[in-house]
C-alpha cells in the first residue's frame, strides 16, 4: 500500500517536536546532538508512517492563558474530589464507560482534549474511535444519567475552549453558532 507524499511544510512541526524531544531525553541541547537528532527524526518520518499534524494556523495567546488557569484550578479541585471519593466511598464508588462524540474530526484536537481530560484527575481515555472522533472516558462516581451528562458536558466544553485556542476558523465559527451553554462555559 502507497501512501502519499506529505509536503516538507507539514512534516515540519513533527520533526521540529521529535527533534525537542530527542534533546530532552539525553539531556543535551548541543548543536551536533540536535543535528543527529533531526538526522533521527528524518530517519523515523520517512521509515514510519505518521499521520500528518494539521495546524490550523491560528493560536490565540489569551485564550490560551485563560484555559490554563481554569485548567489548573479543575486539577486542584478534581484531586481534592477523588480524595473525597477515595476516603469517603472506597470500594462503594461505581465508574463508568462513558462515550463522549466530540465537534471536531482533526487528530490534533481529538488528542488533546483526550489529553487534557486524562491530565484531570477521575476520568481517563480509554479509547478513541477516529473515524467518529468519540472518547470513551472511564469516569469516577457515575451512578446515572445525570452523571453521564454532566461528563460529557465537560469533555465538550475542554473542547470547546481547545477550539477557541487553536481551532480552524471554521470550527470556531461552528463553535459560535452553538446554542449558549450555561454549565463550564468559561473554558
């Protein structure tokens, strides 16, 4: 099986990572180690197949901080819930598979709202289903309907503020012809 060619231009920010990455794992940001590790990186984009990333070409600096404080603050209080869970209910807790489709079908975005669900204590991903960008989430203290939608309304709403940080522009708009959602609107 062929696959097609990915221009330069689209390889770049892969190779750019891998190169960053190669640094990081020896501890060396020399300019003959960076140099074998783009040789590296090359070696693995062209030996391997790797999706292409897709940049939508926007990031939006503000947002982007404003998703960061109200991230941490999630994490903060998600730990202290699970605590709450772990002393309190122990064995007891029931969890849940719970799927969760999201807006956008680029990889990027599928992969970092399931990575930054799974950075927030009491749910993970368990799976990802590509070809209808649905998460299935293992979630903590689900013991209804109510509960699975409250969980899929915080997955959709990470998403949302993820689009509104790099989101394509058609995306974004899509995003604001949505019906104004009361809950979590802040991300």
């Amino acid at each position: 099986m062929s696959r097609k060619p990915i221009s330069f231009r689209t390889e770049l920010p892969l190779l750019i990572w891998l190169v960053i990455v190669w640094g990081a794992l020896w501890r060396d940001f020399s300019p003959g180690n960076l140099l074998f590790g783009a040789l590296i990186a090359i070696f693995v984009a062209k030996l391997f197949y790797l999706p292409p990333v897709e940049l939508s070409g926007r990031f939006n600096v503000f947002r982007a901080v404003q998703f960061a404080f109200v991230f941490l603050g999630k994490v903060a209080a998600a730990s202290f819930h699970v605590l709450y869970l772990a002393v309190v209910k122990g064995p007891r807790m029931r969890s849940a598979i719970v799927a969760v489709p999201l807006r956008s079908h680029s990889d990027l975005m599928v992969t970092a709202t399931g990575h930054v669900i799974s950075l927030i204590p009491g749910s993970l991903v368990v799976e990802v289903d590509r070809s209808t960008s649905t998460l299935y989430l293992h979630a903590l203290n689900i013991y209804g309907e109510e509960d699975v939608r409250k969980i899929r309304q915080e997955v959709q709403n990470i998403e949302a503020g993820l689009i509104r940080i790099m989101g394509t522009r058609v995306e974004v708009e899509a995003l604001r012809a949505e019906p104004a959602r009361v809950e979590g609107a802040a991300l």
